[in-house]
C-alpha cells in the first residue's frame, strides 16, 4: 500500500515538474535544462543488431531493375529478309482502240521487318527462340543485339514437337543467359517477360505473375500465320504481345524460366511461355553432338485411347495416318492403317500413350523394336530411328 502510494507522489511530481517547464514559470524551460542537464537522444540513438550490416533491403522495383540490367544485354531481336512478287496491274491504252487493256508484271519487293525476340544461349552465338517466328524456309532470317549489331543467321534448328527453334549466328563473346528451373515454378511468383514488342519496339519489359502451369493452347505468329497446338505451358498475366515471341520469361532472381511464345486474343493480360526445361535436352544434345538433331519415325498419327479402342474392337496406340515419304517408318515396313501399340518395352498407353513422347526419349540412330497390329494380328517390326535435322 505503502508503494502504491510513493508511485503516485512521483508521478504527480513529475507532472508538476512538467508542467512548470513547459509553461516556461521561473525562468524554466527544456532549452535551459538541455543546457544543464545531459538528456538521451531518442531521435537519434538507433539499434545495430549483429550481422544486420550486411544485410540489404530490397523492393519488387530493385529486384525487377536488376533482373533486366543483367539479363537485357543477352536479349536479341529477330529480323526476317524476303522478297515478295506484287500482283499485276491492268492499264488502259487510250491510243490503241483494238487492244485497250494491257497488263504489266508486278514488282518485286525486298521486304525486311523485325518479327519476334531471342535469347543468347552460347557464347559462340547460340540463339533460342520460337519455331513460329523463323517458319518460313524461303525466308533470310538476321539477329540484332541490344548494342544495334547485326548477324545473319547462317542455321536454323526447328524443333518438330515443340514451338521452339535454335538459331546459330556467327560470333563470339556473346553473353549468354542463366536457365533457371521450370519444374521448381510457383503460382503467384515474380514473372519479368523482354522482347520486342509489336515487332517494333525493342526490349520492352513487362512485369507480372505466373498465373497459371500445365495450360494447354494453340499458338502463332501473326506475321507468319503459323499455329500450332502446345501443351504444359506457362501462364503469365506479364503482357506478351505480337513481336514478344522467342523471347525470355524471367523469375525475379534473372533466371529463364520459359520461353514467350503466344497471347490469348480473348482477353486480357493472358500470355503464355513454353517451360524452359522443355529445350534443355536440345540444348544439351546440341552441345554434345555439334550439330541439330532429333529422333525421328517420319509417321503422322492419331492417338487411339482405351474407350475408342473399345468401341472399335481395336488396340490402343497410335494410329498411322500417313508414313513420310524416304524416313526410316517407310524404310522399315510401316504402313498406314496400322497401329503402333509398343515401343521396344513401353505400351503406349495411359501415360505414354502419345508416340512422339516416347520417341522423343530416344536418339537418333537407336534400333527399336516396334510392335504393330495390322490386319488383325500383331507383329514386330525393328527400326532405325532417323534424324530429324537432316
């Protein structure tokens, strides 16, 4: 009780004290006590804790800066060079009343457009973008960097399952980018997206989030009027336009994690990228082989599932719609009408029901043994697998 007591004295004797200092009675004020008397500095003492000298606080705004910083140099526009033949005009003579009209061959016209967006991959000029972008085989194809240097594209890889295509410059000292891990991706995470937007305008970033994995879509170039049907891709609601194509999807450490390859035309802030994992393995048989290739069957097919076999009285697998003409299927006996339904030890079935995804586990020049029922009846048929780029 006693304590209690002597609190509240003190209290009340500061405030008194207080009181008379602010209301300056006396000649006291906080001036002449700061005068007299050694107060602490509250406004200016501050707390280190240890270890906190090396750490940086950083924004969304630092982390998208750097990102770009590092990454933009490696980042490449992709022109396109051709000819085009303008259709024939019809003139009218007025001098020659037996023959008025007469026509005049068009001209000729020398075309060159900046199409789509690449990425540096190799320091002696390894250029990835989509298969979309450089689909015209009659075409001349260059490569601007970001200091305005151009290359002529002397190769083309065009992958034959996927949307993606590997250019080969002649140059070196390149600065190549880091590839990140599309596996390890997140919902809702950082999505930085460069290219040259329109087909005009160069190494323009967007910002966004993934907004989506595992989408299935159908993509293409408004400039080649090329599409394509793609599957476990990359959403994004970073704005990928027309011209963004080819170029790369960053997380926030600078990382590729996709490659920007289609928007949706039905709405709004919907892009998609093609997983950067999907063009490591060519990258790396690339690197291995020197040269572009691919297994390869030469069949086109149609997926035959367990109910449609079912109701056919037929096995699942996949059915040959057409063998192309010299390829190793044509070589080896396979024919149209028949169904392949096994490769080597798989059965293409539940999760290895689509052909091209077993073959593309495989390299060019393995023997496999294929089994095919044709006619009712099962057979084998040994293969060697083709290569794709040749």
């Amino acid at each position: 009780m006693k304590i209690h007591r002597t609190l509240l004295l003190v209290a009340a004797a500061f405030l008194i004290v207080g009181g008379i200092v602010s209301s300056g009675i006396f000649g006291l004020n906080w001036k002449f006590l700061e005068k007299y008397v050694r107060l602490p500095d509250f406004a200016k003492s501050s707390v280190t804790l240890p270890g906190s000298e090396n750490i940086r606080v950083v924004t969304e705004e630092s982390v998208v800066i750097d990102a770009v910083e590092r990454v933009s140099p490696s980042v490449v526009t992709v022109g396109i060079t051709k000819t085009r033949q303008l259709g024939d005009m019809l003139e009218i003579n007025p001098f020659d009343p037996f023959s008025p009209f007469r026509r005049t061959p068009g001209k000729t016209q020398k075309l060159e457009q900046d199409i789509g967006s690449g990425f540096i991959v190799g320091a002696d000029g390894l250029i990835v973008t989509n298969k979309h972008v450089v689909a015209d085989a009659t075409a001349k194809y260059r490569v601007i960097t970001k200091d305005d240097k151009s290359f002529d594209v002397v190769k083309i890889y065009r992958d034959p399952a996927n949307d993606l295509a590997i250019l080969k410059i002649t140059a070196s000292g390149l600065s190549p980018v880091e590839l990140g891990d599309s596996n390890s991706i997140k919902v809702g995470q950082l999505a930085i997206a460069i290219g040259t937007a329109l087909g005009e305008f160069r190494h323009t970033v967007t910002t966004g989030v993934i907004s989506g994995v595992g989408r299935g879509i159908t993509a293409g170039s408004p400039f080649e009027g090329y599409v394509e049907r793609l599957d476990n891709v990359i959403q994004t609601d970073a704005a990928i336009n027309p011209g963004n194509s080819g170029g790369p999807l960053l997380n926030s450490s600078g990382q590729v994690i996709g490659v920007n390859t289609a928007v949706s035309g039905d709405g709004q802030n919907i892009g998609f990228a093609i997983p950067i994992n999907v063009i490591k393995e060519s990258l790396a048989n690339f690197n291995a082989t020197g040269q572009f290739n691919r297994p390869f069957l030469g069949v086109r097919y149609k997926t035959v599932s367990r109910d449609v076999g079912i109701l056919n009285d037929i096995p699942e697998g996949a059915y040959v719609i057409e063998v192309v003409a010299g390829s190793p299927a044509e070589q080896f006996g396979i024919e149209e009408g028949d169904i392949i339904t096994k490769i080597d030890d798989v059965r293409l079935a539940g999760d290895n029901a689509e052909l091209a995804k077993v073959i593309a586990k495989k390299k060019a020049g393995d023997v496999m043994t294929i089994s095919v029922w044709r006619d009712g009846k099962d057979r084998l048929v040994k293969v060697t697998l083709g290569n794709q780029g040749e």
